[in-house]
C-alpha cells in the first residue's frame, strides 16, 4: 500500500486482464484504519471481477451480415422461382 500525503493507495499489479497491467484504488479516508491485509484482498476481488475480456460489436456486426446474406438469398430463390414458372 503506497500512503500520500492526502490519500492511501492499494496497487494491484496482477490484474489477471490483458488490457490493464495494474490498478490503483484510492482508499476513502474514513477508511483508512482499516488493515491493510483486508483492503488488498478486497481490491483483488474488485480487480478479478473487471479482468474479463468486454464484449466487443464484432457479434452485431456478423448478425448484420448472416441477415444481409439470407436476405440476398431469399430473393434469389424468389427470382429463380418466377423465372422458372415461365
């Protein structure tokens, strides 16, 4: 735990998460007595839950595209169907 002047500091350097290489967490002063063992364990928690991967558009993108494609499908089905009746 790093102590300021104004603020503790609880740095957590094992994020567990590809996007951050650490987290600081600034105590509140009320709770500054608290022991240092129980902030460190609690930022870990609060890391471990924000290390996973978020959700990307890439999924709505490809849901654009599936719809696009059968869409493009279904009227050429139709078309080969009208041409056909001739």
């Amino acid at each position: 735990m790093i102590k300021g002047v104004n603020h503790q500091v609880v740095e957590v350097n094992d994020t567990q998460c590809p996007y951050f290489e650490r987290i600081l967490f600034f105590v509140n002063p009320e709770y500054a007595a608290v022991s240092e063992g129980k902030l460190r364990e609690r930022a870990g928690q609060i890391a471990a839950r924000a290390s996973g991967v978020p959700p990307t558009r890439v999924r709505r993108t490809h849901v654009k595209e599936i719809a696009l494609a059968l869409a493009a499908a279904a009227v050429g089905a139709l078309l080969t169907v009208l041409l056909t009746l001739r």
